[in-house]
C-alpha cells in the first residue's frame, strides 16, 4: 500500500518537474526569439539611420558628390539657427518626424525601391563625371520636385510646421503662409527654390532685376498704399526708411524673398490692402530700382527668382 502510494508521488512528482522543464524550455526559446527581435529591429533602424546620413548620401554615393557640395551651401545645412536638416529628412518621407508603425513601414518600403534604383544605377555608373551630373540634374530635379508636389510636401511638413508661426518676428512668415494653411495646398519651392541645394550664388543679375514698366507699376501702387509710412521719397515716416543706408543695413546680403514677404505680408497689413503676388513682385521692382539695381528686358514673375542673393554693398 505504502509502495503504491511512494511510486503515485515519484510519478506526480516526475510530472510536475517535466512540466516546469516544459515552460522553462518554452520561456527560455521566447526570450530568445524576442532578443533576436528586438537586435533585428534595433539594426533595421540602425542602418535606416546610417543609410540616410548625409555621410552615406554625399560620400558613399559617388553621384551625390557634386549634389552635397551644393547643399552644404544651402541654409539647410548653415542657418541662423544653427538647426541642420538631413539628406534622409528631405529626401525620405517619415524620416524628420516621429513616425508611426504604419509610416515607419511605408519609410521601409520607400527606402527599399529607392535603394534598389540608386545601387543599379551606381553600379551602371550612369553618372561618372561632373559633365553626367549637370546634364542629369534637371530632370532629377524635376522628378523629385513632381514627388513633392503629389504628395503634398510631405518631408518639408515633417519639419515645418505652419501653424506655429506666431509672434513679432515672425508675422511675415504667418501672413504669408495662412493661405496654405487654410487651402490645405502646399508649393514650398514656388518661393524656396535653393532652400536645400544652392549650385549657384549670383550677388547680381547680368539681364536685370525687373524690367521698368514693371517698377512703373510698382511705384503706382507704392505711391497709393505706402507712403503714408514710408515716405513719398522712401525716407521713412511711420515705418522704416527703403533706401540708402537702411536698405542695405536691413536688406543687403538677404533674398529677394525676405524683402517680397515683407511688402506682401506686414507692409499689405499695416496698410489694410491685400496685394497679389504681381503686385507685391511689382512693389518690389520699384523699391529695387530705387536702390541702383539695374533693369532688364524680362519683368520679375517667378517666385523661384526670389532665392536671388541681393547685393550686399
């Protein structure tokens, strides 16, 4: 009887250690399995990282060569601010934000195909020379900006946000900006052409600035809607002086861009007009006339112009 019951213990005994054999083998191979892919998962987003640097983009890349001397012109790469925005943040939708895991899977699969096309093509050495390069960069150019377009600018809105734009210094920018916001349509290189790549840094124009029928019409409009704080002379009044000194201590060095967003933002404020862009391009052409800028055959249309450097001197 005491045998019986002995072997009945060693038995449920024998079990009960199997069993815990059973679970430890079971919870050491998931232990296992989610090390191994948290390591996949940790070197997946690691060489995501690495691949869009711009270390691997304007060096491992022999094509981008030429490309990251051009960017490291830019003020994505040097600014005021000291903020630097990344080949990957430009150039990879999801990179520049927190992405979610469906954005963080589109991004893979982004990178994926576009990795793929850049590795035969650099194996085709289908850009060789600097000569390859610039006859290759409009296209190029173009092909990214359609990317751009169709998706809304989707890395420039990683970054950028412009419902953030508040305060003094920065009611250009908001005024400029509140119609996107409200169409919901967005045309960031309309006004930034050579926000990321600068290939080129002209201090002034061999055809002109503007043509004179245009600054014609500009001082029209000047002369209906701001001389009441910039002088009829542009010496100032209620606002600043427009030339002489106090252009070119405010202006002198800056875009276009800076001087347009002012007439068609602030300047078009204060003085309780709504300008269209001709207009404020208009405003623009007289003020530069009235600085010594020289004229040309074509007036200034072209929002992209606006990237132009003005003289600093």
């Amino acid at each position: 009887m005491f045998t019986g019951d002995s072997r009945g213990v060693r038995a449920s005994e024998t079990r009960r250690i199997t069993g815990w054999r059973r679970v430890l083998w079971v919870s050491s191979w998931a232990l296992v399995f989610i090390f191994l892919g948290v390591l996949l998962a940790a070197l997946t987003n690691h060489a995501v990282i690495w691949s869009s640097s711009d270390r691997f983009c304007g060096t491992t890349c022999h094509s981008m060569t030429w490309a990251a001397a051009a960017y490291h012109q830019s003020t994505h790469y040097i600014n005021n601010v000291g903020v630097r925005a990344s080949c990957g943040e430009c150039h990879i939708p999801y990179d520049s934000g927190h992405a979610t895991a469906v954005e963080y899977v589109k991004l893979l699969f982004f990178k994926a195909e576009r990795g793929v096309k850049d590795f035969w093509y650099e194996s085709q050495k289908s850009i060789a020379t600097k000569e390859e390069w610039e006859e290759r960069r409009p296209a190029l150019g173009d092909n990214f900006e359609n990317y751009l377009t169709q998706h809304n600018y989707i890395t420039c809105r990683g970054c950028h946000s412009l419902l953030s734009f508040g305060g003094p210094n920065s009611r250009m920018k908001l005024v400029i900006h509140q119609g996107m916001v409200k169409a919901d349509s967005y045309n960031c290189l309309e006004c930034h052409a050579n926000i990321g790549h600068v290939y080129e840094q002209p201090s002034s124009k061999v055809d002109g600035w503007y043509s004179v029928e245009q600054a014609t019409a500009g001082e029209k409009l000047f002369a209906d809607s701001c001389t009441g704080c910039h002088g009829a002379k542009l010496q100032g009044g209620a606002g600043p002086a427009l030339s002489g000194v106090t252009w070119k201590q405010r202006f002198g060095g800056t875009k276009l861009l800076t001087v347009w967003g002012e007439i068609k933002g602030p300047m078009a404020d204060y003085a309780g007009k709504t300008f269209t862009t001709q207009q404020s391009l208009d405003i623009l052409a007289y003020l530069l006339q009235q600085n010594g800028l020289a004229a040309g055959k074509n007036p200034l249309t072209d929002t992209r112009e606006l990237s132009d450097t003005l003289p600093e001197k």
